[in-house]
C-alpha cells in the first residue's frame, strides 16, 4: 500500500529580506497579495539563467509545483497595475541610487543605418 504524505508542498525558496528592503519603494504600487508575487518573480529573474519566462523564475524559487502557480501569470496578464508609473519609479530609483548628485547625461546616437532592398528607398532609413 502507497502512503501519501500529509504534509503540504514545499512553497519554495523564501524571499531574502535584502531583495525585501531594496524593493520596498516599488510597494505601495502593487496589492499585498500581488506584492508578495512580485518579489518571487523578481527572485527568480535574479537566479534564473538564460530565458527569464514566468515558469523558469518559479522553478529557480521552488515553487514550480505550488497550488498557486497561476498567480504569478495572472499577475503580468491582468496588469491591473500602471506600468508606465511603474517604471518611472523604478527609473528614479535606478538614478538615484546609481548617481546620488550631480547631472545625469544621456547620449544619443544618430547614425543613420544604412538599408537597401526593394522596398527601400536608395537614401537608405
């Protein structure tokens, strides 16, 4: 006779409290639920290699065979959050922690890539 175990599935990896804290600014942008899917997803983006999709960042925490694995797909699909706000903070962010003080300077290329094909004019786009 198979014995089943009693004990529920393992819910992976914990969220390390460093990842916690640095990502707390990006909090009150998500609902407490969809938070704590959120920093499952961005810890399994850290950790996973090669293609970052939803289901190789909840097998790198873990959590491949969790009951909720839906979740964290609904999660990006519904978007019931503003992304543009969101990565306007996350830029900010991003700028005030790499360059504290001082002008921030943004570089332009503008080449002109040359293309030719039938379809193309002969000044090239």
């Amino acid at each position: 006779m198979q014995q089943h175990s009693t004990s529920p599935p393992p819910t992976g990896v914990p969220v390390p409290q460093i990842l916690r804290d640095w990502l707390q600014e990006l909090r009150m942008c998500f609902t407490a639920p969809s938070w704590e899917h959120v920093l499952v997803l961005v810890m399994g983006a850290v950790l996973a290699p090669g293609k970052r999709t939803v289901s190789a960042c909840l097998r790198m925490t873990g959590r491949a065979e969790a009951q909720n694995f839906s979740s964290c797909h609904q999660l990006l699909n519904r978007a019931r959050w503003n992304t543009h706000a969101m990565a306007r903070h996350l830029l900010s962010m991003v700028v005030n922690r790499l360059v504290p003080e001082g002008p921030v300077v943004i570089g332009m290329d503008d080449t002109i890539e040359r293309r030719w094909g039938r379809r193309i004019t002969a000044r090239g786009i």
